[in-house]
C-alpha cells in the first residue's frame, strides 16, 4: 500500500520491487550506459552541428575539400550514433526503472539529488 494525498493506494505487481530482482540492474549497470549514450548522443549533436555549418556557412567557418570523403564519413557518423541512441535510451530507462518507484520519494538532500540527476539524464 502507498498513501498518496491521503489515500492508501495498492500498487499493481508490476510496479513492487520484488518484481524487479535482477542480478542485470546495477548502478554500474546504469553508469555505463549513461556514459555510452552521452558520448553517443554528444557526437550526433556535434556531427548534426557540423552538417548545419556546412550547408549555411557562417563567415568565419571553414571546412576543407579534401578529403573527399569526410562529410561523408561525419554523416555517416551522424546516422549511426543517432540510431544508436535509441536502444541506449531504453536500455538506460530499464535499468533505472525499479528505482523511480522507490518510496519514500525522497529520503534526503542527496536522494533528491540522485533522482534529478535520473530524470536530467533522460
């Protein structure tokens, strides 16, 4: 049971954190993860801002012609980190999953902390 404004609720099994007992969720787990899709979704954000400087110059940018294939090569780069991105996503969100159900929401300073930096992550 949680009692939310007052009221004594029953929490489907889904959502009990016995249902999520798993020796896969870890905080190493979700650290690796977190790691790999910033560093993924950072170069399909670097990758996108390049292509944008490409096709509407600023005066002060430069992108050399040669080699031939490099915009090639960074858009490749592009697509493939942004695909990648996805499955990282929902691997991330599965790990953390159980967590945000925890009661009580927020048990100290640094539990607040630790939960914005969950949903600040996604």
């Amino acid at each position: 049971m949680v009692r939310v404004l007052g009221k004594d609720l029953k929490l489907p099994d889904l959502v009990k954190p016995e249902s999520f007992d798993s020796g896969l969720r870890s905080t190493r787990l979700t650290s690796q993860l977190g790691i790999a899709l910033g560093v993924a979704f950072a170069v399909c954000f670097g990758t996108g801002l390049i292509s944008h400087l490409i096709q509407h110059p600023p005066a002060w940018f430069w992108w050399p012609s040669r080699p031939a294939g490099l915009y090639r090569f960074t858009q490749g780069l592009h697509v493939a980190t942004g695909l990648a991105c996805i499955p990282l996503l929902g691997a991330k969100l599965w790990s953390v999953y159980p967590r945000l159900f925890e009661r009580p929401a927020v048990r100290s300073v640094s539990h607040a902390l630790e939960r914005a930096s969950i949903v600040r992550g996604q």
